[in-house]
C-alpha cells in the first residue's frame, strides 16, 4: 500500500508480535512505527463508529477487539520516561 507504506507493521503488532521483533525485521524507525500504530488505531475507532451508526453489531465488535489488540506497551504509553523514586529511567522499548 503505497500511501501508508508502514501498514504491514502496525498489522504485525496488532498479531501480537512484540516491539522489539518488528524492529528487526523492518527498516522503519521506531518513532514511524508507533505513529502507524495510532493511525490504524484512529481508522478502527472510525469503523466502529460507523458500524454503530449502520447497526452491524458484528463489525463493531470485530473492530473493538482489533482496538484491544493494537492498545498495549509502547505504542500508547503516555511517556516513554518513567519516575521512580528520585531517578529517572527511560523504559525499555
């Protein structure tokens, strides 16, 4: 798919690989990745805003479970800095 060319990596996380794997096997930064990861996000919360409007209760829960998914670890840590105690510790990606 030539207008979102990181598509194939976001599908991989929303399988279930883990982070640290796509980033093997790809040439994507990992900034390009989590971006793609929240654009599929946003399109799935558009399709089950959809189904919802057209009754297709079945769609709906399909795209909700791709949601749940896609919504783990890093991709939609609200920081990639945590605090403890008096440090500062960058998590592991």
């Amino acid at each position: 798919m030539a207008c979102w060319p990181d598509i194939m990596e976001a599908i991989a996380w929303a399988k279930g690989s883990k982070f640290y794997e796509i980033m093997e096997i790809t040439q994507v930064f990992k900034g390009s990745l989590i971006s793609a990861i929240r654009r599929l996000d946003e399109v799935l919360q558009q399709l089950i805003q959809a189904a919802k409007y057209i009754e297709e209760l079945e769609h709906q829960t399909k795209f909700e479970d791709a949601v749940a998914r896609i919504k783990r670890d890093i991709a939609f840590a609200a920081s990639l800095y945590l605090l403890t105690d008096r440090f500062w510790f960058c998590s592991e990606i």
